[in-house]
C-alpha cells in the first residue's frame, strides 16, 4: 500500500519562530520516509487546500528546510481565513475531501493558535461526518499566549524577550537623558486580549537592574488619575520612568483607549496607536517631556533576538505533532508541559483539540500586581524561562541570512475553487 | 609638576554605542597614568561640569569600564543644553574655567554631534580668550551621520543596523500575510534633516534577497500620487511593500507631514508620528490593509544588535582623542576616513573643530534613486561596510547583561551654581 502524503499549513499571525515548527514537522516527516509519504504545504495556509495550491516540500533541500529554523514569518504563507462549521458550510469541507483524495493526504497538521484549532478540529471530524480517513494533529503557535493546557504557546517567547530586552534598553537611554530632556519613554506592544506580551516588559526590571516600569494591561481598566499619579511617583523617584502599554487597554467605560475620536483637518477619523494617547495625557496630566514608541511586526517578527527556549519549543511542537498522527492520534495538539521553574524543565505532552478550540486561557490576576501597574514575582516565575537563552541566525554582510523556499508548486489535479 | 586631570562628558541624544567611545577615553586615559591624572566625568553632560557634579571614574572597576563597550545610553548621563557664545554668557565660561581650575582640569573631551562640537570649539578658545590652558578634544557621536569630514559618525552604524533588520524581517512578515491581510507595512525612523537612516532601510533588500521598500526622505518633498502610484506598482508586481518614513519628510508646503493638524475630541492638538498619516494615506489613496511602526528610541539603544565596526570605530574614537590630546593637539576632533569600500578599511583621522562646528554633513543627492523612493548603488556601498558584523552583549537570564556605573561623586570645592 502507498505511504499517505501530509498536508502542513501556517495559519494567522506569523511568528519569529513559526518555521522552526515547520522544520520540525518536515524533518520529522523526512525521518520516517518508510511510514509516511510526502509533506505538501498549502500556499497561504488552508487557501492553499482550498485551492488545491500545495507545495512539494521535497523541492526544498535539507540545508534550506533546516535554515526555517532560524527564519522568521510564514515560509510558506499564512492567511487569516476562518472555515465555518460543517453544517454552515458544506461546500468547503467537500473541497477539502475532494484535494485530500486527488493527492493521496492521509495527515493534516495545522499550525495556528485559536481559531485555527477549531478548523483542525472542524478536519479532524471529516473521518466520521464525512467518511474521510484523515487525522488532523494541531501545533500550537501564538504570540497571544493564550492557548489552554499548553503551559505556554510558541512565537510567545521570542516576543517577550524582544519587549523586555527593548524596554531595558529604551529606559537605559531615558535614564540617560531624563535630566534635561525626555521622563518618559511609552512602548506600545501587542496583545488585544490578554496581558501577557505587555507583563513581558516587566521583565526588563530585575533585582540587579531596577527600572521604574508601568504597564497599562488590557485586564485593567484604565484609571488616568491613578495613572498619572503612579507616573508622577516614579519620575519623582527615579527621575524617569517607561510605560509598557498593550494595544488591547481599555477605559472605565469598555472602549479601546486608543480610539479617542481623532478627526484630521477634514474631519475625517483617524486612528491612532494607543502609544501617542498616553503621551497626550502624560503631557495635558503632568507636563512631561515623553517619547513613544510601537514595535507591531517588529515584535513578532525579530527572529534576530529571539528566545532560544521558544526556538526549541517551537520545534519540538512540530517534530511530536508527526510523532503523535504516527502513533495513530488525531484530534489532538502537542503541548509544553511545565515540570519546574527553577532549572526550568518542561516536556513534550499531548491536549485533545475539543478542549482546546474556542478556550483562551487568560492572564491570572495573581500575575497582576496590586495597583494594577506591575507584575507579581509568581508572574516573573513563569516568565522568566520563556526568555531564556539567545539563539542568532547566521549573518551574511551585516544582515539575517533568512532563507526563502524555492516552493514549488504541486501539479493540479483538479478543476478551479472560488474562496 | 602634578598630572594634569581630565573631563570627559556626553551630550545629546544616546547612542548604541557612546558608551564604547566613554571606555576608549578611559581606558586610554588608565594606560597613560604617567602622562594624564584622574578622568572625571561630567554628570549629565556640561551640566556636570557647570554645577560641579563630577564623577570620579576610578570608583569604577576596570570590569565596570570594560562593561561599557557592551551597554546602550549614556552612562554618566547626558544633556541637551548648548552654551551660548563667550559674548553672551561669559558667566558660564568663567564658571568652567572656576570648576576646571579647582579640579585640575587639563584636558577637555567632548562626546557628541554638531552642537556639542561648537561647545568644544569654545571650550577649546578659553585657552585663548580668558587665559586658562586647556585642550579640548571633541568624540564624534550622532545617530544622524550628519558631522562633516569623518566619513561617518559612531552611533549611526548601529541604528543602520537596527533599521536594515527591523525592515527585513517585518518585510518577511508581511510577506507572509498578504495574501489575506496586510499588503503594506510602515515604519518610522528617526533622522529629522537628513535620510541617512531611511536609507539604511533599503539595505533589508539586497541582490540575493528581494524585497519591494519605498523610502521616504526628508530630502524628498512628499508627492502623494506619485508615492501612491509607487505603492500600489510593488504590491502588484510582489503581493506586498515596506515603507520605510522619515520622521523629517515634509510635504510640497515644506510642512512636517506628521503635522496634520490633528485634534482629538475636545479639540486639542494631538501629534502623532508620521507613520499613522502615511498609513492614512495609503487607507484613502488604495484602501490597502496595513500595519505600522515607530522605533524610535528603540533604535538607538539597541545595543543588542549593534554593528560591529560601529563599537569598534565609536571606541577608536574615543581612545584616539585621549592619544591627540597628550600629543598636544587643541580644538580637533578624531574621524573615521575610509581607504576603501570593498573590503572595507579605515583608518583614525584627524579634523580641526573650526571646520566641524557648525557644518551640517547633507546625504549626497547622487544616493537618492531616480524615483526618489530608494538608495542608489553608490549608497550602498557607503552604507553596507557600517552595518558588518554583529558584538553581541553577554546576557544574564535571557537579557543583556547592561553595566550601570557607581558613579561616585567627587567632593565639590565650590559654591553652588544655576543653570
């Protein structure tokens, strides 16, 4: 009987560390060529499968698969693109039937966070719906954090040191300046939901680097009097002092503090960041001279400086996710298992996918300092190991030698698909 | 006859590296204990020496001092604060005269850009004008790039860096997301005269790795349509582009294009950054998704990903200006002259201060691309030897290892002073 080829695909945001699970998917798959066929990879995520728009993953050598590792981004396209239920949408779940045939797959790995583990799920379920044989292994990757069961998510880690690593830098210069020009520095970082990239810059602080940081979460609501006071405290203290503001943060009145009804000269919206808000009420509140700034892609996609705990973790997701559908699973999502925090020590485990999807696991409040502005030493605990160990990319004059596939394209089989 | 004391103090915005040009004076100065007494730094810059806050640098260890090759900012603290000429306020120069005297102060060193080289220049004429011996000898530093005569200024070579990799891989990102998302990714530089830092931003492409990225400097006056056209051209031709913006572009009213008159919903004034009214433009002109960035002080304090031969040239710098001051050179300034592009090599000049006062060092027209969007090949081959090699930090649980000095005051010997 003909080995079953496998369907890999990159879902959502990407990360700085979203390819080395895709390494670790395909050089596990490459290591078991006597149990399972070829690793096609869809062209901008599930669009690919939709589209029957694969990639023969064979046309790229072991040198350019291994430098996925320490590439950051999508190799092979991401896309943000929600299949809807079964029931809601027959049409595309027969497709995929339709390009899972036509080219023999007989595995679906699907590296994403939330969303994308209910698609997985969703795929998982064509064996008993709709009578397709196909088992569907998640690997889990978010910036966000917010998985459940994994201790942590993939791409996570490398952000967090990205944050804290640039917020220990940006308050060494305003340290520097905070004399006679600059008090406050304002970092604008990601994370709409949940506080878990902006608890990252609490990190640059340490016992033998304290640096008067004040994080604005998205769990907290917004309180400006507080706010400007706690400011206030640590200028008069320490005669600086960085803001680490999650784009996500509220007000007292549940709207976005970064939509503050900006109108250009005719009138039109603008939208701004949430960085410049606060430096307008640092400025109206307490008259200080204040810079800001907002990392976006540059947090997430700083493979430069990433994390080398999360660069291995996210490999060892990938590697376990073909681990597991040889060992017959499906349904499920490899996760990171926390075993001690002081040496860190985790291991490989396994979530099932129907307790996964649709759960976001939320910051405790225990992570959260009592006045809102920090974070506790239990938070510090779990973070600290996430950031351990740096893990650089090779360099070819002065710059990231990042590798692109060369991607080649699958023969099609079958006739057009509209998406 | 007892060794003369010297005075070293930082001045202006921070660098990446300033702090490696403060360890070649100091170190330099160590070597030399039989020609030069005690190096006393200037808390906060010439404020220290105007209030007689003076720092002993030998309460600091050889360790310590080594450390700050390693470390961003400024570590004896800088200032923004320009003498005015000896005519206007003789009393701030009979004041320094009075704090040199009481600490046996012989040599002057100066670390900063152009605006600090006109205090050298001036401290460098006391000898002269009021009759106390001094030599003063002005340390190269600007992220700008802008001093003339050296063929580029310590500080910039990390920032080129900075914004070459941040450009690369955010590009990569949204390379990977544009075929359901972003299309177009904004980032914001510093550089409010001159682009050289935008420019560093073309280097993210190169021969070998192809990416579509639309400068935009201040020498250019901004054309909306034809920058739209431009855009709208490379997100057809590749899917996606970076943007990368100059803080300084100004729009054919010669008007800061940050300055849009923005008013938030009391009617205040609110000033944004330049890379939110670019992305509006982009939203109106071609309702293209985007993301945007600002890096400001991130820039500049990322010592984590610093050019190599940025710290070398900043602590050559340094060193030298104590070597021309014991050779009894007065009001100079040590430069980088470059002997030849490919391979690179440099060598330690020597600029008299009259002729770098004051003189603004403009980015060559011939290294602005036809289209006004890109670098020229001549600018890149400037450019490229700047951002080579990488000198990494040592790093202590997952974050850079940053020396923060003891400073230790040195008993004053005087009545108080205003500034």
């Amino acid at each position: 009987m003909a080995l079953k080829n496998a369907f890999y695909a990159q879902s959502g945001g990407v990360t700085a560390v979203i390819n080395a699970s895709a390494a670790g998917v395909i050089e596990a798959a490459r290591r078991n060529k006597d149990k399972i066929g070829k690793v096609y990879a869809g062209r901008n995520g599930i669009i690919g499968a939709l589209t029957e728009d694969l990639i023969d993953t064979d046309g790229d050598s072991a040198e350019a698969i291994a430098a996925l590792r320490h590439t950051p981004s999508g190799g092979f396209g991401s896309c943000r693109y929600k299949l809807k239920g079964i029931e809601q949408n027959r049409r595309e779940y027969e497709r995929l039937i339709e390009v899972f045939k036509a080219h023999d797959i007989g595995y679906f790995f699907y590296n994403g966070g939330g969303d994308s583990a209910d698609t997985c799920l969703k795929i998982s379920q064509i064996s008993d719906t709709l009578g397709y044989p196909i088992q569907a292994v998640h690997v889990p990757k978010t910036v966000d954090n917010d998985l459940p069961i994994t201790d942590c998510c993939p791409g996570f880690g490398s952000v967090a040191k990205y944050i804290a690593v640039s917020t220990r830098e940006a308050s060494f210069d305003v340290a520097s300046m905070c004399k006679t020009s600059t008090k406050v520095f304002i970092l604008e970082v990601m994370g709409r939901h949940a506080g878990w990239i902006a608890a990252a810059g609490g990190l640059a602080s340490s016992k033998d680097c304290e640096i008067p940081i004040v994080i604005l979460f998205p769990e907290v609501s917004f309180d400006k009097a507080k706010f400007l006071a706690k400011v206030d405290d640590c200028v008069k203290k320490f005669g600086y002092c960085s803001v680490v503001v999650s784009e996500g943060v509220k007000g007292e009145d549940d709207k976005f503090l970064a939509d503050q009804g900006l109108r250009d000269a005719f009138g039109h919206a603008q939208l701004g960041g949430v960085a410049p808000v606060v430096a307008g009420i640092i400025k109206d509140g307490l008259g200080l001279k204040y810079h800001w700034g907002v990392a976006d892609y540059l947090q997430r996609a700083a493979r430069h400086i990433a994390s080398k705990t999360d660069v291995e973790q996210a490999y060892a997701m990938g590697q376990a996710a073909v681990e597991y559908a040889l060992a017959g699973h499906n349904a499920v999502m490899p996760t990171i298992d926390r075993e001690s925090n002081s040496p860190y020590r985790w291991k490989v485990g396994m979530a099932q996918l129907a307790d996964v999807a649709n759960v976001e696991k939320m910051m405790p409040a225990e992570y959260i300092s009592e006045d809102g502005f920090g974070i506790t030493e239990a938070c510090r605990e779990y973070l600290a190991p996430l950031i351990e160990g740096e893990d650089y990319p090779p360099y070819k004059d002065g710059l990231p030698d990042y590798v692109r596939l060369k991607n080649v394209a699958v023969n099609k089989k079958l006739s057009g698909f509209e998406v």
